[in-house]
C-alpha cells in the first residue's frame, strides 16, 4: 500500500474507526498524489519558465486553444481550457457547500465535507461504489430503482443488489426497508433516492423521521452503516407534507456508525443534463476536519485515477450563472412549469375510466411518475402499440410504465394519457 494512502487511513481510524471499517479495499487504498507531477507542477507554477504541466501555452503565457472558440465562449481563457482541479474548482465547490446549507436549514452549522466535483451523478455512483463496495457486498435499493444502479454496483464493482418493495398500503414501506438493514451481518450500505426514479415519490416528513429511526436502531445495535442519497431530483417537490429538504440532514449528526455521502448536482436542479458536473459530501455525527480532509483526498484520488478532472467549462459556467442576480428567479420559473405539469397530470389520471386499466403508484414530486397496468394487460405490448399506432414513447419497468411528464408539453399530457387508455384497449381487442 501506498504510504499516502497509509496516511489517510491512519487519520481516519484515529478520528473514527467506524468510517475505516465502511471503505471497500480499493477505498482503503486510493490516495490522491501529493507527491510526484502534481506537487512538482505547483511547485513550478509562477516560475518564469514552467516546463512541468501537459498543457499547450502561447507565447504570452495564455492557454493555447483554437480562435474559433473566442467567439463562442464569453469567459476568461484561464476558466475554460486548463485542466481543472481533480476536487472541482475551488469556488463552485465552496459555493455548492454554501447551496447544501441554504437548501438544508436543518442542517444547521453542521460540519461536513467540502463537495467534490463528478462528472455528473452517475460518475458520483460509481466513485461511491469504488470507495466503499466490495465484491459481493450488498447493496440495499428499493425494487424501484434506476436501471443504472445495477450496471454500477453489480456489473461494475460485482456487489449484489437486493431489493426492497418500496411502497406499503400507499407510502413508504418501513418493514421492508427494517427486514433487509436486519439480515445484513456486515456492513451496511443503503441507497436512497428521494425524489424517486421511476416513480416520483419522496417520503412525507412524518415518513423521513421514521427511515432515519430505522437507521439509527441499526448504528445503536453496531452495525456500520453508509447511506448513498441519490438527490438527482432534490428540490422538485409539489405538495405540502413532503419532504423538501435532503434525508442527509437527519443522516449526517445521527450516529458515529453511519456515514452519509449526498451524491447531488446541476444536472436535474439546474436543467444542465450535458454539463456533467456533480458532487460528493460526506457528513458523520463529529466528523471533524481531519477525516473530512482524508475523504475528500480519497475521494479526490478516485476521480483522478479514473478520469483525472471534470470539464472546466461546465464548472465555469455554472459557477457565472450562481453568482447572477437572475439565477433565482430563473431557476423558479423553469421549476413552475414542471409543477403545472405535475398538477395536469394528477388532474387527467383523477377520471375513474382509467382505473379500468390502470392506476398510479404515489407520486409527488420530481420528473416521473409510474401508472401500474390491471391484470391482463402486458406493458411491453402496450408500450409497443403506443409507438406504432398513437406515436408516444414511454419507459416500461416490469408492469408498470413510467412517464415523464417533466419532458411532455402541458398542453399534450391530456392525450398523453388518452393514448395509454386506447392502447390499453387494443390490447385487450375493445
């Protein structure tokens, strides 16, 4: 093992042995370099003659790059064409940190990490999965997942997904969430995604506080527990009673056993699904700055040895487009639009012909929702006549078919679901 890597792991067993014991053995052994050709190339950086980075430089001292971009791209050289940082860029994480609290007021002056950058949510999965999933490790989900879990934590890093039914009588189903977190021997490590993908629900308040009980019962008993939160969705929420802050916040003071890593970003909050930039924080009841630093160092070297950095234009823009005095004010007017689309389809789904057919899984916020087909009926087939015959594309997960009214006009979600009734229909030859 590295003695870098042996560094960090002695600073994270000192501060919390816990966190130790959660790291898979690649975890264990990733570092990020300070020694080599990045402590060489800082060392070298203001020198009058700098012949250590793996960049193109002009005459002048500014990055090379190709004229036809001047006019395309409205920011400094400097803040496009270098490479950026393996962390991210200093100021967009300091000021998606300083989001984290504004969004989380719950979360009071906890300390927790500083978020490092991923390209995008997905990169954020699997850096998670590399640091702390082993071969044959379980990773707990709900049976409504992301199709994208499997190919990260099983085909990817060969852990075994088991599932738990999400819902029970039309909320969240505590027992099957106990029942699995019960028959873990080892460590446990738990996904949650709020707001869900497929099936658009986050947890009433009520609901968090019992998920997070359920958690805690566990740390109480022993047991080491790391919760991945998938926030891809967070803030999108549309009813009164659900939850609209991240489950982190109850996650990230709860016990010395339970490591809460928030996987968020840009992507779906800020409507920037090609810009791929994402974070990572970590937060443990008296997580200090020292096994903060190691994380972030660990979780640093992970990105590195995998893709090196994120885009720096991506990071750059997004960081311009934070400190606008408009940001706000945008971001409210895109997120109406998506709950005027929520409020359509709830609207439409409320007449009682279509319960002959269907009925919807509980939803209430996000991009999503699923529509659960009556006996009978086949998605797959049904999904089949709607391309051939009523021009309409939908998502097919076993028997259900999820829609994403986020990407459907306001003004065609009416004949969106008229579609699924007349497909459902020529199925059954009526």
């Amino acid at each position: 093992m590295d003695p870098q890597a042996i560094t960090l792991n002695e600073v994270i067993q000192k501060s919390n042995p816990s966190i130790f014991e959660l790291l898979s053995e690649r975890g264990k052994n990733i570092f990020f370099p300070k020694l080599g050709i990045l402590a060489q190339s800082a060392q070298a950086k203001g020198k009058e003659i700098n012949a250590t980075i793996g960049e193109a430089v002009e005459d002048n001292g500014h990055p090379m790059h190709l004229s036809d971009f001047d006019q395309m791209i409205n920011l400094p050289d400097s803040s496009v064409f270098p490479y950026a940082p393996s962390f991210g860029k200093p100021d967009l994480r300091a000021t998606w940190k300083s989001f984290i609290y504004k969004k989380n007021p719950s979360l009071g002056d906890t300390a927790i990490s500083l978020p490092i950058a991923t390209n995008g949510i997905t990169h954020g999965l699997s850096i998670s999965a590399y640091l702390f999933v082993d071969e044959g490790d379980t990773v707990i989900v709900p049976d409504l997942y992301w199709e994208n879990y499997a190919l990260i934590f099983e085909n990817n890093y060969l852990g075994k997904i088991e599932n738990f039914p999400l819902f029970h009588n039309g909320g969240f189903n505590f027992q099957g969430l106990e029942d699995k977190m019960e028959k873990s021997s080892g460590k446990i490590i738990l996904v949650l995604n709020f707001p869900n993908n497929p099936s658009g629900y986050t947890p009433l308040e009520s609901e968090i506080e019992k998920i997070v009980a359920l958690i805690k019962m566990q740390a109480d008993k022993g047991k080491k527990v790391v919760v991945l939160i998938d926030d891809a969705y967070f803030g999108l929420v549309y009813e009164k009673g659900v939850y609209t802050e991240s489950i982190f916040n109850g996650l990230a003071t709860l016990s010395g056993n339970v490591l809460a890593v928030k996987l968020d970003g840009a992507t779906k909050e800020d409507y920037v699904w090609g810009f791929r930039v994402g974070f990572i924080t970590f937060g443990i009841k008296n997580g200090t700055a020292a096994v903060y630093e190691a994380l972030e160092n660990k979780t640093a070297g992970a990105v590195r040895g995998n893709i090196s950095n994120i885009s720096h234009l991506s990071q750059s823009l997004l960081q311009a487009v934070y400190s606008s005095e408009n940001y706000e004010k945008s971001k409210l007017e895109k997120f109406n639009i998506l709950h005027s689309r929520y409020e359509k389809i709830k609207s439409v789904l409320a007449d009682l012909k279509y319960n002959r057919y269907f009925s919807a899984l509980p939803f209430n916020s996000g991009y999503f929702m699923c529509i659960e087909l009556k006996d009978g009926l086949i998605a797959e087939d049904v999904r089949k006549i709607l391309l051939d015959k009523y021009s309409t594309g939908v998502i097919v997960f076993g028997n259900l078919i999820r829609i994403a009214y986020s990407a459907v006009p306001e003004a065609k979600i009416a004949q969106l679901v008229e579609n699924i009734h007349s497909a459902c229909q020529d199925y059954l030859g009526q």
